[in-house]
C-alpha cells in the first residue's frame, strides 16, 4: 500500500484523488516566491507523479509534481528542470508539502512523454 491511497482509472489518470495534494495556485506561489530558485515559468497545469501516483509512496518518500509550461524557445524541458534543480544544494531549501520534500519536474504542453506517467491532477 503506497503512502497515499489513489484510485486509478484507464489512461494513468486518477480522479476524485486530490485530496491532501497542493493546489495548482500553491504550486505557482511556490515556483514565484522560493528563496532560492524563485522562477517566472508559468504554470499552466500540474499533476502529482512518481511513485505517490502510482500509489507506491513509502513514508520517505518526496512528492514529484509534474509542471507543464510552455515552450522555451531554445531549452528542452529535461533542461529547465535540469537548471532549476541546479539552484538546491540540498534538500532543506526544497518546497514541502505535508512534510515532504517537493521535486518540481517541468513539461512543455503538448509533450507526449508526460502522457505516459501515472499522474493525478490538482486542482486550481
């Protein structure tokens, strides 16, 4: 049993889920005001990934939420996920939510690759 029960349905996506997760609106709170890796990429969307949707978190686990931006205009989005983990020495300055470390993870809209992640959508 993961760390946080979801329910999945067909398509990797879970719904009705939400429930104990950030808000689309923190996660933007969150990128904008960071002491140290404050950013003005805009967050269209977010979902809940990794292992807390595939329903397999254990207690240490860190919550990775996928950011779907838009395109940046020469930089893939492995590479502005890339720069903004750069900016952490550790993981004391890391987002938290609920006690645990937060792993920001972006994507361009309309990427196909994050279509193949379990995922679990949050809310505005």
């Amino acid at each position: 049993m993961g760390y946080h029960d979801a329910s999945r349905i067909a398509g990797g996506v879970h719904r009705g889920a939400t429930d104990g997760y950030p808000s689309l609106s923190w996660v933007r709170r969150e990128l904008r005001t960071n002491l140290v890796a404050p950013t003005r990429l805009r967050a269209l969307s977010a979902y809940v990934v990794g292992s807390e949707a595939r329903g397999t978190a254990g207690e240490g686990s860190d919550l990775d939420i996928a950011v779907v931006i838009p395109r940046a205009r020469g930089r893939s989005s492995l590479q502005v996920t890339e720069a903004h983990h750069s900016k952490f020495r550790d993981d004391r300055f890391r987002p938290r939510w609920g006690g645990r470390v937060v792993d920001f993870q972006f994507f361009f809209e309309g990427d196909p690759e994050l279509d193949g992640y379990d995922k679990i959508p949050l809310e505005p």
